[in-house]
C-alpha cells in the first residue's frame, strides 16, 4: 500500500508540475503578445500558440482535478443510497467515467492519424499532431488518476455502507 500511496503522489506531483509550468508559460506568451501588440509589432503566431496552450491547460488541468477529487461530485447522493446498492452505484459512476475517458482517448488517436501532415498557420514547422495530442494523452491521465483514486473511493462508500449499519 505504501507503493502505492508514493506511485499516487509522484503522478499528482507531475500533473502538478506540468499545469504549473502550463500557466505560466500562457503567461508570459499572453504578457509577450500585448507588449509586441503595443509597440505596433504583432506576433504572426501568438493567437495560434495562446488557444493550444489554454487547450493544453484545460486538459492537464482536468487530470489534476480529477487526481485532486476536486471536480463536481454530488456524494450526498452517495450518502443516502442505501448501504445496499452503494458500493454497485459508485462502481458504475466510475465505470462510466472511465469508459467515457477510453473512448475519447480512442477518437483522439484517430484524430492524431487524419491530422499527419498538417501543420500550424503561422508556426508552419509544428504539427497539429502535437498540439492535438493533449486529447488522447489528457484522457489517459484522466484514467490513471481515476484508477488511483479507486481504493480512496470504495474505502469511502463502504465506510459510509459501514457507518449506517452501526446507526
């Protein structure tokens, strides 16, 4: 279990890592773009750079929510389903989750095969496969950070099935 819990942290401190280094480099792109806006000197590739890295952003982001439990959940419906059904419920919530996180992997990859070729406007020497992997790759993520999640999750729905057998 100790492998475990330290394999947990190590993902959530890479996501970690990664969305802040996401944030700040949209920062400064952001910051450069007004300031060359300014001056009378636009930047041909900002618009274009700035939309993949708030895409970019949301994804990896998402994946550290998810890693974080912090997206909207509704476990006060967890808490009232009777002890009975409460362990399938959670189990099916997570299977849709997961399910719905494979298939969007999936199409991202089929996304990523008609994209060979293609390439950025402005930025003609970067492929839109690399700005579009953030789907597949962000989906993967998101299901690892479920996945790592599950032990906390049935810990918690049977410790409430627990709680309201002793009431």
């Amino acid at each position: 279990m100790i492998k475990f819990d330290h394999a947990r942290a190590l993902f959530e401190r890479l996501l970690e890592t990664i969305t802040v280094f996401l944030i700040i480099s949209l920062a400064v792109v952001v910051v450069l773009g007004v300031i060359y806006r300014w001056s009378g000197a636009s930047l041909s590739w900002y618009d274009e750079i700035a939309s993949v890295q708030l895409a970019w952003l949301t994804y990896y982001g998402a994946s550290l929510a998810a890693m974080k439990r912090a997206h909207i959940g509704v476990p006060g419906l967890i808490a009232v389903v009777p002890p009975l059904f409460r362990v399938p419920l959670v189990l099916l919530a997570e299977t849709v989750v997961i399910g719905f996180f494979l298939i969007l992997a999936w199409y991202g990859y089929i996304v990523l095969v008609v994209l060979e070729g293609d390439t950025l406007i402005s930025l003609p020497w970067i492929s839109t496969q690399v700005t579009q992997s953030v789907i597949p790759i962000g989906a993967v993520l998101f299901i690892i950070a479920e996945l790592l999640n599950m032990p906390q999750i049935m810990r918690e729905a049977i410790t409430r099935e627990e709680m309201m057998r002793h009431e």
